[in-house]
C-alpha cells in the first residue's frame, strides 16, 4: 500500500500524536524514551507507505512535530519565559522528535529489499563525505547525551558511553574511515554540550559548579573515549564494508 508522501507524513505525525497521548494518558506521564520510540515509528510509517521511499519524509514528521509541540507550548507561557526557554526546549524537540524520525524514515527505507541492495552498494560502501560525517558525529553524541540523562547513573560514564558510540559511528561511516574524524566530531560536540549546560545552568539558575580537576577528568575520559570509539569504528569498517 503506497500513498502520495503528503498523505503518508500526515499519517505518521498524526500516529505518533495519537501513541504519545495514549501512552501519556495510560502512564499518567510521557517517559523521554517512550517518546523516542513513538517518534520513530511516525517517521517510519511516513517514509515506508510512499512510493519513493526518501528518508525525508520520516525527516518531515519529526520537524511537523517540532512545529506542533512548539506552537502547544506557547498557548501556556508567556513571551518573556518563551523566549528565555526557546533554544533549549528547540533543542529537546529536535534530539526527540527530528533526530528519532529521521531514524525511522531510514528504517522504512531499509524494510524494502532494493534500497537495501542500493544502499549498500553506494552509500554503505563508499562511505559518506567527512564534513557530513563529523556532522552526524556530533549530532548524535549531543543526542546520546541528552537520551541517557534519563537514566540514573554516574554522568562520566554517561559520557564515556556516548562520545565512545559517536566516534564509533563517525569514523565508521566516513569515506576513508579516518579516526581524526571522529575525533573532530567528538571536540565539537564537547564544546556544545559545555556550552548548552552552561545557558541551562543560567537560565534555570541552578549552575553546577565543579572542581577544576573535576572538569579536567571529564574532559579527558570524554576525548579517550571518541578516540576508542573512533579506533573501533576503523576496524570495524573493514569487516563490514
């Protein structure tokens, strides 16, 4: 059953609409995770019911998402609140919404075998551009990062885990599989994630203040950990590609 992509990104949004408020409704909350979940399989119903089978329309999903959950939120506070709030709440809504249905759009792609066979054949193998690839890098630890804050455990670790993941993921999928890739995307993504935690900290004025050595610490288990993370992908590369 293919649909024309308008119709099939309207379905997908309005699926994960529907499955966030059931769940919200049955669980009296709406846990980030589940959130994620429902997000993806909106931008996978939105991409696998088209004829084309493009990543964008699950892309389109998240971003309808965004829009709407954005315009909800501006109905209960005021501009003054809105405006300090802003770039963080985007922030949230794209790791959660954008992010989540682009995966589900890639995976619709990949339900069908002929994408796969195309995929493999050019994307797969002859890997993506660097800049592209650092992009993808970074996006994804700054989305790891804000994902796992749900759980309870020690941040560092927390850390470790998803600049090791985004490294892995980064140098994997360049075109020549280079660890100072994932290494670029690691440092970018170390000063963003600095950066935003630091106007959180201002904004809700709850800034957490740490030792210097404290911070050193993090700093290199964060910059050991891309690099693990990106040496892995490169071995990696040459058994999957």
């Amino acid at each position: 059953m293919n649909f024309r992509p308008i119709i099939s990104i309207i379905i997908g949004t309005i699926v994960a609409l529907v499955l966030s408020f059931l769940i919200d409704v049955s669980l009296h909350s709406l846990p980030k995770i589940v959130l994620i979940i429902t997000t993806l399989i909106g931008g996978f119903i939105a991409t696998y019911f088209t004829k084309e089978k493009k990543i964008r329309y699950g892309i389109y999903v998240g971003i309808s998402l965004t829009v709407i959950s954005t315009l909800f939120l501006s109905l209960f506070l005021t501009n003054l609140i809105i405006n300090d709030i802003l770039p963080l709440y985007l922030y949230g809504a794209i790791v959660n919404s954008v992010l989540p249905a682009s995966i589900g759009g890639f995976l619709g792609k990949m339900a069908y075998k002929e994408s796969r066979e195309d995929f493999k054949a050019k994307e797969w193998k002859n890997g993506i551009t660097p800049p592209m690839a650092i992009t993808i890098g970074f996006i994804f630890i700054l989305s790891l990062l804000y994902w796992f804050s749900s759980f309870e455990g020690p941040i560092i670790l927390i850390g470790f885990i998803s600049f090791l993941i985004g490294g892995l993921t980064t140098t994997l999928i360049v075109k020549d599989n280079r660890i100072k890739y994932g290494l670029y995307a690691g440092l970018i993504a170390l000063i963003l994630s600095f950066t935003l935690g630091l106007y959180a900290g201002i904004i809700t004025g709850r800034v957490i203040s740490e030792e210097y050595y404290i911070k050193i610490i993090k700093i290199a288990a964060y910059i050991m950990a891309v690099i693990i993370g990106s040496y892995l992908g490169k071995i990696a590369s040459k058994y999957l590609k």
